[in-house]
C-alpha cells in the first residue's frame, strides 16, 4: 500500500470518520472490546487515512472499526488514531489485508471485501496478488456472489458447510445437488448434524431461492431422503471391501513370508542363491523373516 506512515497520535472526531470496508461483528466479541478499553484505555489507536474535503478534512478509515465503535458505545467524540496518507483503493486493501490476517474472522467479511475489490475493476489476478490468496480461491469467492448465494454465503459463515461445499452446491443443478451432498460425504467434510443441516439448506435453497427472500411460486417438494441413505450405504460397503482387500494382503504376505522362511532353511536353496549372487534381503522383509524365525526355534 503506497502510505506514509503517521509519526505521531491525533485526537479525530469521531464523526469525521468514514468505515469504508465494514464488517459485521460478534456482539458477544464486540462487549469484550467495549468492555476491555472502559477499565483499561485504549492500547493501540486506529489508523486513518485523511481525505481533504470542503469542510474538512475527513478520515477513511484503515483498521481498527471494533476500537472505533467501542469509542462510540463509551460515548466519546474523539479518538486517538494514526493518521497516514492512502488514497481509498490503499485504504480498502489494507482493510482487506487486515481481514485476512485476522486469526478468527468472519468468513462473509472476506467474501465481501473481495466483491468489492471486484466491483472496483480488479482482476482476479490483481485481487489474489494484494491479498495473498490463490488465484483459483479468489475466482470462486466472486463466483459465489455473482449468483446471489446468500443461503450459502449465510451457512459458511455460520460454520454450517465448508466454503468448498458450498460452491459444489452453488454449481450443481437441482438433480445434481444430492451429488453434491453425497460427495462432500465421501470426503468426510459433511457428518452427522452438518450433513443433515446441508440436507435442510438445500430444501430451503431449492424452495425459497438462492437469496433469503422467499419465492412463493415454488411448490415445496421433499429432496430425497434415499439419496442419503444410499450414500451412507455405499461408504459403508466401502469400508468394508477395504477390510476384506486388506486382509486379503495380509494372508498373503504372511503365506509369502512363511515360505521364504522354509526355503531359506533348505541348505540346497541357500547354495543356489550364493551362486546367483543373491545374498541379500529387502531391510522390512528381513526383519520380517526374523521375527518369524524367532516364533518358530
């Protein structure tokens, strides 16, 4: 980001100061914020970007919005901030970086930041290159939101369904989607409850559309409790085809390893091998061979 950075603290009213990428906070999170700088002060002021205006000047802000509402909900007017110079593209990203930085951030906050990067002409490559995120990431972020998923967007930030899940849904058609379901099962990102509460988002999805905003023209019609029941039944049957293939290894390794043993006892094998400059065993299979001379004196 093209800033200089402040070299000192000023006091900003509260009033001049423009959120440019805001994001939605955990009230329970937010009151620990409040709460923390009431008894203690604030540890480290917010960064602002200035922005000479008529009447000015005003402030974009770069980082630092729970610090910034919690001033509000205190009832201050001002608030010390690092002042640099940033013109609103630097400011969205250094919003962004910081989002991404975050070590539990909401994952709507970067859905969106990345949108609006979008939506201000970026790339997908540009986009990727300023956050730090792959190319590939970047794409299927703005493809989510260009087909209005809310009900998907809603679920991955809730913690419902993974975000990969989630563009597996928004890419299927509605015969697609219990495919959809039944493979992000067999790859373990869907169990138990967040299986069945996939299975309801759906229904809601495919019933009331993409968007929150109910569709009353669609008739509701049960998504198939069968497809479910198959893909249990089929991982089930795998699993245990597994077992049996795995066993079956097994009996023959130890058939493999019991006759190397008994060969290896006849003198007359012994010699030929000598002959043939065979003189040597795998490490594994040597131990193996060991063990089982070791069991059977």
């Amino acid at each position: 980001m093209a800033a200089i950075p402040a070299q000192r603290v000023e006091m900003i009213p509260i009033e001049r100061i423009a959120v440019v990428n805001p994001r939605i906070r955990n009230k329970r999170i937010f009151r620990d914020i409040v709460d923390n700088i009431s008894e203690i002060g604030l540890k480290r002021p917010i960064t602002v970007a200035r922005r000479p205006e008529a009447g000015g000047p005003y402030y974009d802000l770069v980082c630092g919005q729970g610090r910034l509402e919690a001033y509000k909900a205190l009832g201050q007017l001002e608030v010390p901030a690092l002042v640099v110079t940033a013109d609103p593209e630097d400011c969205l990203v250094a919003s962004l970086v910081e989002n991404c930085a975050r070590r539990k951030h909401q994952a709507i906050d970067l859905l969106n930041d990345i949108g609006r990067m979008k939506q201000q002409g970026h790339s997908i490559a540009d986009i990727a290159r300023k956050t730090g995120l792959t190319a590939e990431y970047v794409h299927a972020v703005v493809r989510l939101l260009e087909n209005g998923e809310q009900r998907l967007l809603r679920a991955v930030e809730s913690g419902q369904i993974p975000f990969s899940v989630a563009l597996d849904i928004a890419e299927a058609d509605d015969q697609d989607v219990q495919a959809a379901l039944q493979n992000a099962y067999e790859k373990n990102l869907l169990r138990g409850r967040k299986l069945l509460a996939a299975k309801r988002l759906v229904e809601q999805r495919r019933v009331q559309g993409k968007r929150l905003k109910s569709n009353p023209h669609l008739k509701p019609r049960k998504l198939s409790t069968e497809a479910l029941v198959r893909a249990y039944q089929q991982d089930t049957d795998r699993k245990r085809l597994l077992i049996r293939r795995a066993q079956a290894a097994s009996n023959r390794l130890i058939f493999i390893a019991e006759a190397l043993r008994r060969l290896l006892n006849d003198e007359g094998f012994r010699d030929l091998l000598t002959k043939e400059g065979l003189t040597t065993l795998p490490k594994n299979l040597a131990k193996r061979l060991d063990r089982l001379e070791a069991s059977n004196p």
